[in-house]
C-alpha cells in the first residue's frame, strides 16, 4: 500500500506486486498507474539533466525540479511494487526510467529472446480450438489474453485477423452461425466486440433446446449401475480367499469353507474308535425332540431311539453312547 499526495488529497493506492512470473499483467497495471499520476512521460522518457555549464532561467529551475520530484515518486512507486529479491536488481538505479528498463529488459528479454517468445505464441495461437465444454466467454478470453501476449512481443494482429481464427476454432455446433456472418457480414468492419455479442446470443438460444438439468440426473443415475456393477465385478476379481485361495470372493462367502464346516457340523465323528460305535447320520430337526422320534430306523434289525417303550422285543445287555451333533444322550440301541 502507497500513498500519494495529489492537488492536497491524499489517495490510497493499492500497487499491484511482481514476482518474476506476472510481468505482462504488471506492466500494464503500473503503466495505467503512472500516467493516473501524471508520472508516465518521466518514467517512459525520464529527465534531461542539464551540465554543469547550463545556466537555467528561473522557469526552467522550477520546471527541472519539479521533474525530480514526480521521478522520485515514480521510483518510489516501482521499488513498493516489486518483490524482495527483484529489488535488489534496482536498487542502484538512480531514476525511475532506468529501473523499469532493467526490469522490461530482464523479464521482457532482448530481441532474439523476443523473437523465440514470439515464435512460441504463434504456434500457440494457430493451434488454439475451442473445448466441447467451454462456452463462449471463456474462450473468448483465452484468445484476447494470447494476442495481447502476441502484441506486447511485437506482433501485428488485426482485428479481422483474430475474427476468423475465432470463427475458424469454434465447435461443430456453431457451424451454420458460422456460415451466416461469413455470408451476412463485412470481416473488414466486424469488431471482436460484435463477434463476441452474436456468438453470446447464439449460444443462449442453444441452451433454450437443451433438456432440463433433470432429465440429465435422471440419465445419469440409469446409466450408473451398469457402470458401478462393472467396477465392483473388477475389483471382485481381484480379490483373494485366503481358505482356498482363489479369486473372487472372501473367506466369509467361501463356498468350499461352507462346505467344509457344514459336513463337519451335520456328521457324527468319534475319534476314540475303542470306547465308541463309530456311525454316520444326518439329522434335520426343526421342532424339539419328542419320545416317539426315531433316531435310526433302517426298516431291517437295527433302530435307533430314546423311548425304549416302542420296541417290541429288546435286547439290553449293550448300550453304548452315541454323540449325534452337539447333542450326546443315551439311546437304545435294539433288535427287532
């Protein structure tokens, strides 16, 4: 922040900074600066120091002083409105013309650096399309910011020019507005204002037929589960079960571990083959036990139950534990 003192106001003004990446936009900013403070001629031309051997009249003394002064302000301005590590490449300058000369000279490079600068906005600019997304006021600035580049490097581009490379870049959807202005208008007396004000009005009208926003969700949301389940199936596959180690699923879903641990539940094992009958027998209850349920019953000499009351002759002289499940009870064991 800087304050200048003009026709005994004071007026606050906020400087724009550089920092060595920012020189075009800050040299058009301090430019439009200096000449709102009347300081543009001393910083673009600077003083005519008089020698020693000059004899000024009383006019000229006034005229030289106050010359010196509005350079001092400039100076001023120039050293606020730059980093740290730039002004240590001005601090020696003694006017202000000779500290914006150092910094044009550096970030604005000679001639020959000027030249490949200038080649590279070029083909920049040949290649410059319009993107299906963009609408027309963004693009429109993308093209006004390169050809001041252009311009600020020497380039002369004329107006008509820069309209029909603008009309040249636009997307297939534009094509038959522009076939009208080509056909309609004089390119000679097309401003870029005007091509900007018709392709605004064009673009408006589109967005009139476009379906409503939605309608857009709306087919979105239907398209998204084709696309979400084909990212969970590629992702599915890379997954690894760590019971059988294949592809596809966890070890929670394993159909082999199911498998496995479902046998092992619905059959009867007994390890210790000396104190027990070693048999085999699923069972699938839903309801509680009754007395009357038969446990076995292979429709020839060996049943299998708890009521000992249904067998007609038996033979009690065995008995043997059997473990069916989780559940272990002493059953009877006969012959018909």
């Amino acid at each position: 922040m800087a304050s200048t003192s003009g026709n005994g106001l004071q007026s606050q003004l906020q400087l724009p900074k550089l920092n060595g990446k920012n020189y075009f936009h800050w040299n058009i900013q301090m430019k439009v600066l200096f000449e709102s403070q009347d300081l543009w001629d001393v910083v673009e031309y600077g003083i005519d120091e008089p020698t020693e051997a000059t004899v000024l009249t009383a006019v000229e003394t006034l005229e030289l002083k106050d010359l010196r002064k509005r350079d001092r302000r400039a100076l001023f301005l120039i050293y606020q409105a730059v980093d740290e590590n730039i002004f240590e490449r001005i601090s020696s300058s003694d006017t202000s013309k000779e500290a914006w000369d150092i910094l044009h000279k550096s970030y604005r490079g000679e001639e020959k650096v000027k030249i490949v600068r200038l080649q590279t906005l070029r083909c920049e600019f040949d290649g410059l399309r319009m993107k299906e997304t963009e609408s027309i006021e963004d693009f429109y600035n993308r093209v006004i910011i390169l050809i001041n580049q252009m311009r600020l490097n020497g380039e002369i581009l004329e107006d008509r020019r820069v309209v029909e490379k603008i009309l040249r870049s636009l997307t297939k959807k534009f094509e038959y507005v522009v076939v009208a202005i080509e056909e309609s208008k004089n390119m000679e007396d097309f401003s870029l204002e005007n091509l900007l004000g018709t392709l605004q009005s064009h673009e408006l009208r589109m967005k009139q037929f476009e379906p409503p926003i939605l309608e857009h969700a709306f087919q979105a949301k239907d398209n998204q589960p084709e696309n979400t389940n084909k990212g969970k199936n590629q992702r599915k596959t890379q997954i690894q079960c760590h019971y059988c180690y294949k592809f596809g699923h966890v070890k929670k879903a394993c159909r082999k571990r199911i498998a496995d641990e479902g046998a092992e539940s619905s059959f009867i094992h007994n390890e210790e083959s000396n104190n027990y009958d070693m048999m085999f027998m699923m069972l699938n209850v839903h309801d509680s036990l009754q007395d009357t349920l038969w446990y076995l019953d292979s429709d020839c000499s060996n049943h299998m139950t708890r009521n000992k009351d249904l067998f007609v002759s038996l033979e009690d002289s065995k008995k043997r534990e059997v473990r069916t499940g989780m559940i272990t009870s002493l059953v009877w064991q006969g012959m018909e």
